[in-house]
C-alpha cells in the first residue's frame, strides 16, 4: 500500500510538472514514504531525515516532507525533532499535495495529518479526477479497493496509522479497473490492509473479485486477506478463474492456538489448515505465502515448535518472518516484551532454515516445466536478462532477446538462482 501511495505521489507530483530525479542531490523536493509496522524502519526515518539534513546545508531551496503512517502518527513531533523537514502529511492527505506544497512555498512549516471526512463504511476516497489516472507501473497495475482496518491485532499499529476501514463503491473501482486495462496493464492487484473484509452494501469482496475477473486483464491478485475472513467460497472461485493467479498471501502470524488468540487474530490453527487443505485440493497449483512473527510476548518453545510444524505441514511459497517488536499504542506494548533477544534471534534463524529447506525443494520441481510468465521488467543484476512472475508469484529471470515489458510469454525453468528460477524463452 505504501509503494502504492509513493506511485501515486509521483502521478500528482508530475501534474504539477516534477519530475523524477536519478540522483537525489539533484531533487529540488524529497518525500520521504514511512512504514511503522516494525521498529526498524521507524528508526531509519530520522536517520534519513539527518542525511537530508546536509543536502538542505547545500541547497536552502530543497523541499523536504514526510509522509505515511510515521508521519500520520507523529505529526507536528516530526516538524520539532528534524528541522530540515518542511511538511509532513498522512495518508488521508496525499491529494492535497499542490496545497501543501503552495503553502511551503510561501514559508509555512506544516503537518497535515487529519482524516478525511466519511461517514459509514462506504466512501470513493480515491478524488473522481485521479480515477482516470491509477497507477501502472510498466503492466502492473495496483487498485486500493478499501483502506485501514477494524480489526485490533494486538501487535498491529495498522488501524492507527490507516483508519477504520473504508471500502470503495464496486462501479468506483471497476470504472478504475477498465482505465487501467485501457491503459495497457495486463495484472491487477486489489489492494487493502484487510482486503478480504471489503464490503460495499451488498458487494462482498468474492462478488468483486468475480467482477474483476470478468475484466479483459490476464492476470488478477489481491493482497493482504485475513484467514479469519477467507471461505472455501473464494478458494473455489480463484480455481475457476483462468485469470485469478494461484498464488495467495495469507497471513498465520504464530502456529498456536494461545498466541494467536493473545494476538487477537480470530481464528484457530485447524480452521486456518482446513481452509487451506481446501484450496490446495481444488487449486493443486495454488503458491500461499505468508508472514510469521517469532518471540511475541509469552511464546514458549513449544509454541514457536508449533509454528515450525504448520510451516512443514502448509509448505509456504515464501515466508515474512520478523522478531517481535513492540510497537507504541498498540495493545501488546503494554505488556512485558518478554521473550529475550537471544532467545528471538535463535527461533527466527531456526525459522529461516526450515523455509529455505521447503523453498530449495520446491524450486527445484520447477526445472524442467514450462510456465507462463508475465515479463515485468530487466533483472536487477543483469542487464540483458528480462525478469517476470510465474503465475504463482516465483521471479523468474528470462534469458531471450527481444522481450517486452507486458509480454506473456512461455519459458522453460533450467535452473535456480538464489531465490530466483532462470529459464529460456524460444521465440
Ligand atoms: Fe493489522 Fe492486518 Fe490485524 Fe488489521 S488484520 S489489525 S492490518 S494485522
């Protein structure tokens, strides 16, 4: 969502004829996107705003401002502790850029951080003149189809940062679908922190995702759902569906029963492999992927055993895994952060491991197949080699001259490269 929002940035920026610099000592404005999820990226938002600080010295012109979810939750804080920041602005007011930056032009220091007006749980927070414009990124396309959530994970600063949830009008966001097909995208994401809670009168997020994939666009995916809101329902439509990927994010957080109900999540371990046993047996090619946090306040030994045991058992695509740390406001920081770091650092390498192990396996049964991969840019290391996605969401680099961005082409998978699979393309 917040790769989404700088996109968006960039399109409302370059309206007001910026463009995008190579170099950052050449910008004549730096905005810098924050993520409070973990306490990490927090961090490196001041020690940032301190490198800026330089450039600033250098040219007294350079407009600096600070947006997402730090911003949304420190405001004017920011403004006091980094003097080189001009405007810091949250999520809710991303559209208001030109004003803002008209203000700081004219001398102001502000922090915009209010929430937009919506009453109920239906609003088209996306600005009726920006519809025609979403966002593609080569053929990629990502539509934000409801935003924050209402749910209360007792790790999670999300529904702080972002709000209760929102969901937009079904026709709203179609009428943004068809625009970007128009456009050229070939795969479209619906975007939401709770992506399958969407709600819109009677539209539930299956009756748009069947919508959607009613669309001529080769490729559909979503991220993130709740387990606790995925029914078999869903997993039946994605493996009717040419055009819905098999590949789904769905994140567990913890492997047992107690951290999971200490974590608020809502759902129990057994419901969450039934649903999957489910969509594998209908969806045999389905990837799930999924985010795990280790040493959450009072995880035993025999608990984090537990989240091992799901992972063997579910045989995750790809893994998210963090330590824990405690993030202010939410629930969990209240309690003791119990769990020694020794202790943490040991489950999440021991956690590591066991992934890389399942990973190696699985993409090794991918040398020798032929996949369909949607070509989405040039391999960051190699120049001459085109990079893609399998259908289940594995990178792919693509070894063939001639490839376009958008192109879906078949390649033969010889080989595997750190978490890459390589393969030929015969034109
Ligand atoms: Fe955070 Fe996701 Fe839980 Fe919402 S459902 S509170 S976004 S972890």
């Amino acid at each position: 969502m917040n790769e989404h929002d700088s996109f968006r940035m960039m399109e409302i920026l370059s309206t007001l004829g910026f463009e995008r610099t190579q170099e950052i000592g050449d910008a004549s404005l730096i905005l810098v996107n924050t993520c409070s999820v973990r306490h990490n990226p927090e961090n490196k938002v001041y020690s940032f705003l301190g490198m800026l600080d330089k450039l600033k010295r250098r040219n007294p012109a350079l407009i600096v401002g600070v947006a997402g979810c730090v911003a949304q939750q420190s405001g004017e804080a920011i403004l006091r502790r980094a003097r080189v920041v001009d405007m810091v602005f949250g999520p809710d007011q991303m559209f208001r850029l030109p004003e803002m930056l008209d203000a700081v032009q004219h001398g102001e220091r502000i922090a915009w951080t209010e929430w937009q007006d919506v009453r109920g749980r239906v609003h088209n927070f996306i600005p009726g003149e920006w519809l025609e414009r979403g966002h593609l990124d080569g053929c990629i396309a990502f539509i934000a189809i409801s935003k924050g959530c209402s749910n209360g994970c007792a790790f999670c600063i999300v529904p702080q940062a972002r709000g209760r949830e929102i969901s937009r009008e079904p026709d709203n966001i179609l009428e943004e679908a068809r625009a970007l097909i128009a456009k050229g995208a070939k795969e479209i994401w619906l975007l939401g922190q709770n992506v399958n809670a969407y709600r819109a009168g009677d539209t539930r997020f299956i009756d748009l995702l069947d919508a959607v994939s009613q669309l001529d666009v080769r490729r559909i995916r979503f991220t993130s759902p709740h387990p606790m809101d995925w029914d078999d329902a869903l997993s039946d439509l994605m493996a009717a569906r040419s055009n819905i990927c098999s590949y789904l994010h769905l994140p567990l957080q913890s492997g047992a029963d107690r951290v999971l109900e200490k974590m608020n999540r809502r759902h129990a371990i057994a419901e969450y492999l039934n649903k999957v046993c489910y969509m594998k047996r209908v969806n045999p090619a389905i990837e799930i992927s999924t985010d795990l946090i280790v040493g959450f306040p009072t995880e035993t030994d025999a608990e984090f055993e537990d989240t091992l045991r799901v992972m063997t058992e579910v045989r995750f695509s790809q893994v998210f895994s963090f330590k824990y740390s405690p993030r202010p406001g939410t629930r969990a920081a209240d309690w003791p952060d119990d769990v020694p770091r020794t202790v943490k650092e040991d489950r999440l390498a021991r956690l590591i491991a066991v992934q890389d192990a399942i990973n190696a396996e699985q993409k090794a049964r991918y040398i020798g197949t032929e996949q369909e991969i949607l070509i989405d840019g040039t391999h960051p290391k190699h120049k001459n080699v085109s990079s893609g996605r399998t259908d289940g969401y594995r990178p792919v680099s693509v070894a063939a001259e001639g490839l376009a961005v958008g192109q879906i082409v078949t390649v033969r998978i010889n080989g595997v490269q750190g978490h890459w699979l390589t393969g030929e393309h015969e034109a």
